[in-house]
C-alpha cells in the first residue's frame, strides 16, 4: 500500500487495516518514497519483552536512577 502524508493524518484507520493484513505501507511525500512502515512480526514482539528495560517499574522496586546506572555500567575508569 502507498500512503501520502494526508493518508496518514485522516487515514490512519486504512493505513492500521493494511498492517494487520500484513502488508508494508509505503510513505509518499511529494511523490517520493520518503519510508516504509512495516507489520511487527511475532518474533519482534518476544524480543521486546526481553528488553531489560520492559516493566521495569512492575517488579523492580529499586529506583530508575539506580537501575539506568547498572544498565549503563561505568563511564569512566578512576
């Protein structure tokens, strides 16, 4: 599917009903292909949810502060 960029302003409901058909959704600006808009995959959507950060606040009840330090490790050797 091709959608300009008044499709995806007053489209949108069109444009989300491709995706669930899984087609691919070009973006057209001025004529031009300027992307393309992909259906998530069921493989994408595990990787997500082993991302450290996905419910962090649910079961963690250490603050974010603290877990973005761990996360990110030293920034510098002393």
């Amino acid at each position: 599917m091709k959608a300009n960029i008044v499709d995806l302003r007053y489209k949108m409901k069109d444009v989300l009903k491709a995706l669930n058909r899984r087609e691919r959704v070009e973006i057209v600006y001025r004529g031009r292909a300027k992307g393309v808009i992909i259906p998530v995959s069921e493989q994408t959507q595990k990787i997500v949810k082993k991302h450290p950060l996905f419910g962090l606040l649910k079961e963690d009840k250490k603050s974010v502060k603290k877990v973005m330090d761990e996360l990110r490790g030293e920034r510098y050797v002393v």
